[in-house]
C-alpha cells in the first residue's frame, strides 16, 4: 500500500510541474517572441489601396505607413499618428479631429475638407500638401513645415502657426481670426479676402507676402516683416502695433486703410511677379508587405 500511495504521489507532483510548465510558457510566449531576433522586434504598420470611410478612431498608430492610401471619409478621431508617414494619400472629408500628427510626414497627400480640429501637427513636415477647405480650428501646428501648402477656404479660428515655415503657402479666404501666426516664415504667402480678426502676426516674416482685401480688425503686427508685402485693399485700420515705418515698406493702394496717424503708401515696386512651387506628383503605392514568419518554440518537459 505504501508503494502504490508513493507512486500516486509521485505522479500527482509530476502532473503539478508539467501544469505549471505550460501555464509558464503561454505567460512567457510574448515575452520570448520579444526576446527573439531583431525582425521579430519590429513592427511596421502600414496602409495602402482603398478604405474609404473606415474607423479608425483612437487607435495607436505611431510611426504608421499611408502609402497612396484612400482613407476619404474615413474616422481617426483622437488617433495617434506621432511620426507616420503619409505619402500621396487621400483623406478628403475624413475625421482627424483631435488626432495626434506630431512629427509627421505628409508627402503630396490630399486633406481637403477633413476636420482636423484641435489636431496636433507640432513639427509636422506637411509640404505641398492639400489642407483647402479643411476645420483646423484650435489645431496647434506650432514649428510646423509646411511650405507652398493650400489652405485656401479651412478655417483657422484659434490654431497655432507659432515659429512654422509656411513660405509660398495659400491662406486665400480663410477664416483665422484668433490665429497665432508669430515668429512665423510667411514670405510671398497669400492672405487675399481673408478673416484675421484678432490673429497675431507678431515677429513673423511677411516679405512679399499678399494680405490684399483682408479683415485684420485688432490683429497685431508688432515687429513683423512687411517688405514689399502687398496690402492693396485692405482694412488696417483697427490693426495693433502698426509703425509708419513697416507701413512705408509695405505695397498699399488707394483702398487701403491704415490706423489713424499713419500713412499707407502707394507702391512703386513695378508688377509684382508671383511665387509658387508646383505640388509634387503623388508616387506610385508600394507592394503590400509579406507578413512575418510565426516565432517556433520548444520545450522540453521532463517527467
């Protein structure tokens, strides 16, 4: 009997260790994948082809891949885009409204009529991109790159351009009032019939930019570059922190209203040639990648 009850005992404790062997091992699976290679580390997510109104709202997509992606219509509401890629891409009337885009990359890429509101896109590289008609309303674009970009239509109210390159950009009908254009790079940009209640333009560069027609009732201009900017049309007169000396530097008509003791004068800088930088081609989409191979696993269990 006392043999037999040995047995069953060393048999249980054999069951006992092999049980907690196994459980050891589903626990430790993630553990032993990440242990693994390098190409076993690495995660790539990436888009292409067609997904037109998709959800993808709050979802962790950092470093993501959109490459010639149609995403129109598509939700990404409060996603994490930090450092993806977007590489002629499509994302006409989609939803990013506060989705993250700090350090993005946005090549060739259509967002017209997205809403981008209160959207981070602090130091996003957005050149030549399609923004026309878009809600970037309360978006903090702070140090953002976003040279020869059409933002022609969207609405601007309360978002911050602090210290961005926007040189050539298109700001034609926009509505900014309340915008932070300071310490901006807004030469040769074009502010034609826009709305700039409030906006602060304090320290930026306006060399050869157009602000003709606009709405720039209180916004403040406090050392800011107007050489050879043209202001024909437009109403300065409620403008803050105007000089005579910026004024005299600037390009105004006889439609030009300047603050009360100042003069804006008639420019005589001959015809004015306009700049622009044609939007790149979108490139061709990539092959879809191959899917990694499963990690192996061995054990051993010894009775």
């Amino acid at each position: 009997m006392d043999a037999v009850v040995t047995r069953i005992a060393s048999r249980m404790d054999w069951i006992g260790r092999t049980t907690f062997a196994l459980a050891a091992l589903a626990f430790a699976a993630p553990t032993m994948a990440l242990a693994g290679s390098d190409r076993e580390v690495a995660r790539s997510t990436s888009f292409g082809g067609s997904c037109p109104k998709c959800e993808l709202s709050g979802r962790r997509l950092t470093g993501a891949r959109f490459m010639g992606a149609d995403f129109r219509e598509a939700a990404l509401v409060g996603s994490d885009l930090r450092d993806a890629q977007f590489v002629g891409s499509t994302f006409v009337s989609a939803n990013l409204s506060r989705a993250d885009l700090t350090d993005a990359e946005i090549v060739g890429s259509n967002f017209a009529g997205a809403n981008l509101s209160r959207a981070r896109l602090v130091s996003a590289q957005a050149h030549a991109v399609q923004f026309t008609g878009s809600d970037l309303s309360r978006a903090d674009l702070t140090d953002v790159e976003a040279n020869a970009s059409n933002f022609s239509k969207a609405i601007l109210q309360g978002a911050s351009l602090r210290s961005g390159s926007l040189i050539a950009a298109n700001f034609t009908k926009v509505d900014a009032r309340g915008a932070d254009f300071s310490d901006a790079q807004l030469n040769h940009a074009q502010f034609s019939g826009g709305r700039f209640t409030r906006a602060s333009f304090r320290s930026a560069e306006l060399m050869g930019a157009t602000l003709a027609d606009g709405d720039f009732d209180g916004a403040d201009f406090a050392d800011a570059n107007l050489r050879e900017a043209w202001i024909t049309g437009s109403d300065l007169s409620r403008a803050r922190n105007l000089t005579q000396d910026q004024l005299d530097e600037a390009c105004a008509d006889s439609r030009t209203k300047a603050p009360p003791g100042l003069v804006a004068k008639m420019c005589h800088h001959g015809p004015r040639v306009a700049v622009a930088m044609p939007q790149p081609p979108p490139p061709p989409a990539p092959a879809a990648p191959k899917p990694p191979k499963p990690p192996r696993y061995l054990v051993n269990i010894e009775p």
